[in-house]
C-alpha cells in the first residue's frame, strides 16, 4: 500500500462526530472498511488502535467510508458507490466488540467465513472457520498464499471447520500477507466464502516432543507433534541403532525388528525440528503389542462419473507385478469391454487415502458420445497378501461434454518489483477443476481499481495439459494437475480483473470454453532473505566441540575470543537441557579461549548429540554472548559402567555372569578372581554372548559358594566403559 491510500484513508476516518446505531440490519454511519475489516471511525481514529489499522491498510483490500449521511464512498476516487461492493467484514464498534457483517451491508453474517489463521510450528499452518467448507475445494493448496512461503499440503479436518497446511520450508515470516481465497461451503456449493486477508509474523522456537507412540507387531511408530529434520541418535535399551533399523518421515520415527510382547526404553538425542531447534533427550517406555491376523479379503465398491471409474477398496493393497513389466508395480487389473488398465499409483488422486484409485476409460468410446459396457478388476490383495474376488458390473461411460470452469487463482512475486518496467517475471497461477489446455489472449482489465480500455495482452500457449509443479517438489500431483503458470509482470500488492479469451481453454475431452473467462487476482510482496547477525561473544565458528578420542567422558568447547573464568563456571551451562551434574570438572586448557570438560561416570545414558549450552560467560574485555547464549552440538558415548548382577550356574564346572549391559571384546579377560567356597580356584574365563563364561579345572557341588571378584578387569561394554570393581556370590 502506497502512502498516498494511506494517508488517504487515516484523513478520510479523522471525522468528529457520534455514531448512531439503530440496528444490526446494516453497518454504523461513520464506519470505515478496509478489506475484511471494518472499524467504527471513534475506534479507528483511538491513537492506540493505530497499529491495528495501519496492519489492516497494509495487508490489502479496497478502502470504502460510510459517512455520517449512510452514504458509501470510494476511498480511491472519491465518488459515491452502492452497498453493493461491501464486502463480508468483521466490524469493530466504538468500544471494541466484534460484530460479523455479510456482504453489502445489509444483515449480520450467517454464511461461512474465515475466523483466524494460526502459525502451530515450522511447517504447520491452521486456517480456521466458523462453519464447515466443502472437503474437496478447501484441499485445493492454490487456494492458500503466505507471502515468501510454497504451500504443499492442505488437510481439512472431519468436521470442515479447520484446514491444516504444511510448507514446503520453514515457515519465518515477519508481516507476511496471507491470503485465503473464497472457498466453496459445505452446506451449499454455489456459495463461496469471502477473501480472507491478514498478517503473520511468526518463527517457531520450541523443540518437538513426543507426542505418542503405537507398537505392534514387530514394529514401533513415535509421533512427534511437529515434523522433523533428523532423529539425532537413537538407543534401544542402550544400545545405538543403526539406519536400517529404523526410518524418520515427516514427523514418524518408524523402528522395526521388535518382538510382541516385549518392554523397550527407547532413547532419542539431539532431534532436530523444521526450524532446527533440538530437542533435550527424550525417553519413551512401551510394550509391543502382538499383531491381529488379518484374515479379511479385501471388498471393492465403484462408480462412474463420465468416463472416470473410481474404485474404492475396503483396506489398502499390496503391491505386485501383475503385467509383467517389473518397472512398475500394480495393485489390481482392470478390463473396461476388452481394454485393459492397471491400477498403479497414479490411480490414487488423494495421497491421504490410498484404498480410493480412479480410472479415465475416454480412449474406450473412441469416437462414441456414449458406450454401455463391462468392467471387471481383478488380482488386488490387501497388505496382509488376502486375495480379493473378482468383481464384475455394467457400466455406461458418457464422453465429458462440459468445458472446464476456473476454480481458483493465485499470485507469487518471484523478482523483486520495479513499478519503472514491465519486464518482471512473476507468476500467476490459475487452477480448473479439471487439467486443461490454454492457447490465447490474456488481457488486463482493472488494476487497483483502474479500467484499462486497452489492457496489456498476456499470449498464454500452454498445450501440454499436464498442469504445472506449483510448491516445487518434483511432483504434479493434486491440484496441481489442474493449474496453469502464467509468467507476467505483478507490482506488489496489487488488485487485478483479468480476461481470457473466448475459445483459448480446452479441457482434455476437447471443450472449449465458448465465452470469456472474467476472474480476479491479488499480489503480494516479494520476500527477500534476511540479513545475518553480527556476533558478540560466541564458540569458534570451525569445530568448536572436540570429544576426546580416548575418554568419552572428556571433551573441549573452544570460543571465538579468550573469556574469563566465567567459562569454567559449571553453573553457566546445561548439558541436553539439564545443569551439569555434579562432580563435572571444567578448567581452561592450551590458553583461555578453550574450556575442558570432563564428566562423572554415569551421567550419560545414551549416545547421541547433546546440546550444549552456555550463558552469562563474558570475554576478555567485557563482552556478552550473542542473543544471551551459545549452543553446540556434543556428540557422547554412553558412559555407565556395567555392574555384574548375577551368576547362573550351567553344570558342575561351567557358569556365567551376567552384567547390566552385553560386554565386547576379543581379548582375554584379566582381573577376575574365581573361588570356591572362599578359596581361588583354577578356572578358564571367556566373554560369551555378552557374559562372562567361566568353566573351573575341578567339579563343584550345587551347595557350594561361588565368588567372583572383579578388580581392575580390562571386561568393558560397547562403548568402552570398564566393569566397576566388585564382588559377587551365588
């Protein structure tokens, strides 16, 4: 918004006088209405609402007053208009309350609108409304713009009423425009929503947690309650599992080669979320529950829409080579008359449900309007590998008739905009309800409220039909199949009325669109990548952690300038988000830029990157640390020694120890002591599947006393942690 609407608008709502208030039929006289919003003048004119409406002019949207008269008037040109361009608003009087107005400002709203839009985390957006939207238009992502962001994803929920949507990057914004562009309502298709403008600013600072965990089977899945950037290290009851153990999806770490039945521990260090926060170590106890056989033959129901079959399945397929051709692998056969297709996965046109898989029989017809004729699929099996029964209907296939129709538009600037030129390239996006085909005039009309009677002329020649990538992930898929890239010059933050001509619009069936498609769009602005911040005080910006590679309890953290004692104050740093634990020694070693830790014996439990954190640490001349902290990755080693727990008697010569944790190691044990009712004996020891066998020269008796001392043994576990020294008997 230029500072001449601006202005324009702070003097057109600086006018004395009351409100009057007759009824709720229509909006106050002396009202302001700026895009979505409207303000009675006495709120608008309040200094400490200044913010609110100076946000309000800046996220977008034409300007009108209402003055003291009931007359509507056009904040851009001046002149008179009717009631009838007032939008849908939400209208804030005198002292603050929120009232609901419908369009043209004649009853209070009862049709669906947008109510808020809500930043949850880093990659998660939740669009909410007061009533249900119709599920299918509402997942249509081009119908969701945040200035600077590619939406991927948009889930409704169940009840209608909330629409997530997931970004293709992290989600930092600072007064971002977000635009929500009218939405089809669930009660009544033919009625759309309003445009839903306003501001975000957001970056997401919390660490995931866990925020639930299913095991059954042989497998266990945690949720995070945000998706993840990487899982850091995970430990199955201490022990680190390697990469093929276990998979991280979005925000799903999957771990498999579980038994049923079966308590774990797992442990989790130094998670990374979408905006990079690390999580402190997470532990997660569960059981695993036994699998239920599925013994159940998959069922099948099917429609016909034109010449599309949809076919939905009672449960998900599994995958096979039904045609021979190993490259790609199919779910079921499907034979319309004697034309054969296969169910693959570009079937499946919803990724959140894959028993649903809808067929395009049009080459069947040929050059007929209309065929009566059989379907049958076949050879489909559920996960479980249950084989399903044939199934076999009569189906007419009517040929699409019917032109495609626009669904939706939406705008991205891609360059920064110079209003001196027209050779920017931005683009505008427009979304059908089918893929389609244009080949033809694009005009500008209106901009900014601005009749151009000899607009700029757009030739559009996009004639492949297979829609375009619009959040840039190497897939077409959803909506997308249906969207058209446009390439033109936008200036930011602009309203626009395009035409395209009559006859440039094909659907794949060959319809064409017999008169001119008249459609609005909206920009926004170009974001740039923010600046850096200059340091302070932080850790050396190359290799600022080093772990001792022959004491993991050891390691050093080196700054980027000496610092004062400061640095070796076990009190200004936390350790995986908890204080050092006692007995943690620090001290300053080859000068005062490096500090050496050296941790107690038992106070890691797993191994994983640690987050380290320093704060209050002061350099040599007095400087503090960039935004009050430095963090740093530690990657350690667990360090708990293993404690023998018990002896098990094999036979009269052969026993074994068990210990805390499974022992390593291929050289021969030393510093372990065997006796016999009080008395060393001679015996041969070995490690044996991560225990101590011990096989004596001589016979024992079942009522004799068994000793075992440990002192000074080389016997460690697999991260190198010595046995403590100790005695034990059975």
């Amino acid at each position: 918004m230029n500072k001449k609407i601006t202005s324009s608008v702070l003097a057109a709502v600086i006018i004395a006088g009351t409100t009057s208030f007759s009824a709720f039929a229509a909006m106050a006289n002396g009202t302001v209405v700026i895009g979505n919003k409207a303000f009675d003048l006495a709120y608008a004119n309040d200094v400490k609402n200044l913010t609110e409406i100076t946000n309000a002019i800046i996220a977008g949207g034409a300007v009108y007053i209402k003055d003291f008269q009931g007359n509507w008037i056009d904040n851009t040109t001046g002149l008179l208009v009717n009631a009838s361009v007032i939008p849908v608003v939400v209208y804030k009087n005198a002292d603050g309350i929120e009232t609901n107005f419908d369009a043209k400002d004649t009853d209070i709203v009862t049709t669906t609108s947008v109510t808020a839009v809500n930043a949850i985390n880093a990659k998660t957006l939740e669009v909410k409304f007061n009533k249900a939207v119709d599920a299918i238009d509402a997942a249509i992502i081009t119908k969701y713009a945040v200035a600077g962001m590619d939406i991927t994803k948009a889930v409704v929920s169940e009840d209608g009423k909330t629409v997530t949507l997931t970004t293709k990057t992290e989600l930092k914004v600072s007064n971002a425009k977000v635009t929500v562009s009218p939405i089809k309502t669930k009660s009544d298709v033919t009625v759309l929503t309003a445009e839903f403008n306003t501001l975000l600013t957001f970056a997401d600072t919390t660490s995931a947690s866990v925020k639930s965990v299913a095991a059954k089977g042989t497998t266990a899945v945690i949720t995070f309650d945000e998706p993840m950037q990487n899982e850091g290290t995970v430990s199955l009851d201490g022990v680190q599992l390697s990469g093929t153990q276990y998979t991280l999806v979005d925000n799903m770490l999957t771990i498999t080669g579980l038994t049923a039945d079966k308590s774990y521990k797992v442990d989790i260090i130094g998670a990374t979320d979408a905006a990079g926060n690390i999580s402190n170590p997470m532990a997660v106890n569960f059981t695993v529950d036994r699998l239920v056989v599925d013994s159940s033959k998959p069922t099948v129901t099917s429609t016909v829409n034109g010449t599309e079959i949809t076919f939905d399945f009672s449960e998900e397929l599994s995958k096979q080579n039904l045609d021979g051709n190993a490259s790609i692998e199919e779910y079921a056969k499907v034979t319309v008359g004697t034309s054969v297709f296969y169910l693959t996965d570009a079937q499946i046109k919803d990724t959140t449900d894959k028993t649903k898989f809808t067929v395009d029989a049009v080459s069947v017809l040929a050059s007929e309007k209309f065929i009566n004729t059989t379907v049958k699929i076949e050879g489909q099996k559920d996960l479980a590998l249950n084989a399903g029964d044939a199934f076999e209907f009569n189906a007419t296939l009517t040929k699409d008739s019917t032109p495609a129709t626009l669904s939706s538009t939406s705008t991205k600037m891609l360059v920064a905009d110079d209003t001196a030129v027209n050779t920017d390239k931005d683009a505008l996006y427009l979304t059908f309800n089918e893929p389609v085909k244009i080949n033809g005039a694009l005009t500008l009309k209106t901009k900014n409220g601005i009749v151009y009677t000899a607009g700029t002329v757009t030739n559009v020649n996009e004639v492949t039909g297979a829609g375009f990538d619009v959040d840039a992930n190497g897939k077409i898929e959803g909506a997308e199949l249906n969207t058209i890239k446009v390439d033109m010059d936008l200036d930011s933050n602009s309203a626009y009325t395009f035409e395209l001509a009559a006859g440039s619009v094909s659907d794949l069936s060959g319809n064409v669109n017999a008169s001119v498609i008249a459609f609005n769009a909206s920009s926004s602005i170009f974001q740039t990548s923010p600046g850096t911040v200059t340091a302070s005080l932080a850790f050396a910006s190359t290799t600022p952690v080093v772990v001792d590679p022959t004491n993991s309890k050891v390691f050093t953290v080196e700054y980027a300038t000496n610092v004062t004692t400061s640095a070796t104050t076990a009190f200004n740093y936390t350790l995986g988000g908890k204080a050092l634990q006692a007995g943690t020694e620090l001290q300053f070693v080859d000068g005062t830029k490096k500090v050496r830790f050296t941790l107690p014996e038992g106070s890691i439990t797993a191994n994983g990157n640690y987050g380290l954190e320093a704060k209050n640490v002061i350099d040599a001349i007095g400087n503090t640390l960039k935004d009050g902290k430095a963090t740093a990755q530690v990657p350690l080693k667990e360090n708990v020694a293993p404690v023998a727990s018990k002896i098990i008697v094999v036979d009269s010569k052969n026993f074994t120890v068990d210990f805390s944790e499974l022992l390593v190691g291929n050289t021969t044990p030393s510093g372990v002591i065997v006796k016999v009712n009080g008395t060393v004996v001679t015996a041969v020891v070995t490690i044996a599947n991560g225990k101590l066998a011990i096989k004596t020269t001589n016979d024992y008796s079942l009522t004799d006393t068994i000793t075992v001392e440990l002192k000074a043994t080389n016997l460690a576990d697999g991260n190198g942690n010595i046995v403590k020294d100790a005695a034990i008997s059975k």
